[in-house]
C-alpha cells in the first residue's frame, strides 16, 4: 500500500521547523519526518533539536512526490481508491472509443471494486493490457458536446507509446 502523498505547500518557506512541528504540519506521524531525514532530508545544522528550513522540506517533498509517479504496468489501470495500479476484476474491460485512434478504457478494480479508467491507443490495446477480455463499446453521441470523462495523468504516457 502506497503511503499517503503530503502536501508539500502545507510548510513556510522561510520558517525552520523541528520534527514535531513538521509532523504537525502535514498531519504525519514523527517518524515520517525522521524517515524523511533518513530518506535525505537535511536539517539546518547538526544542532539539537534537530531543525528543517521550510523551503528544504518543501523542496525535498516536492521531488519526492514527483518521483513517485509511475506508469501503470501491463495489465493494469490505476485505481484512485486503492491508490495502487490494480488488475481489471475477472480480466474483464471495456473500451470506449473517442475517435479512431483512441479512446477509454474502463474496468472494475478486482481489489475494491471501484470502476477504474485509463486512456489507451487502439493500436496498443493488446500490449497494455494483455490477456484481458476487452469488449469494444459504442461511445454515445455527444448530446452536449463534452469529451467523455477521461483521466489526464501521466499513466498514458505509456499507453501513447
Ligand atoms: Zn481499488
């Protein structure tokens, strides 16, 4: 289970802040912070109490947070709710189309169950999720004009490739 992404502007950058301040800060136990610090957060000094500078800790937070997008493996699409890439449940997943190209891939997560998206070229179906049932879907005319909701994240960087 991924851990929970801070918020890395909850700090002010030109405060210092000591361990308990900081895991008060973004409401985190301390030792998240001292994993942080483990993880190669650096304090102000070697002073005790061991103090953060606000614009390191949101810095470093910042990079962390970015670093932890991934792409979603074959076989998998991203559910917000487990927060994990997950398999679509029985292997089944419908496929929208957009356009020619491209379109929606919806699924059910098999872990809770929550319906789970992600964009995919037609042409890359097979590589992005192999092995799965895919049922081709109409999409509906659009009555209104708005696109089909689609998640813009980076999981279709792989999928675009
Ligand atoms: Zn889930």
């Amino acid at each position: 289970m991924a851990s929970r992404r801070v918020n890395s502007r909850a700090v002010k950058l030109h405060r210092s802040y000591s361990v308990s301040e900081l895991a008060a800060c973004f409401g985190v136990h301390k030792n998240t912070v001292r994993q942080w610090q483990r993880d190669g957060l650096k304090p102000i000094d070697s002073g005790r109490p061991v103090l953060f500078q606000g614009a390191i800790v949101r810095a470093f937070l910042s990079a962390r947070n970015a670093s932890r997008k991934r792409p979603c493996p074959p076989g998998t699409l991203y559910c917000f709710r487990c927060r994990e890439p997950r398999p679509p449940a029985l292997g089944m997943v419908d496929y929208l189309s957009l356009n020619a190209k491209s379109g929606n891939v919806r699924a059910i997560c098999a872990t809770c169950e929550t319906v789970m998206h992600r964009r995919a070229s037609k042409a890359a179906l097979a590589a992005v999720l192999p092995g799965c049932d895919i049922q081709f879907v109409e999409a509906l005319p659009r009555l209104k004009g708005s696109p089909a909701p689609s998640l813009n994240c980076d999981l279709e960087t792989q999928a675009a490739v």
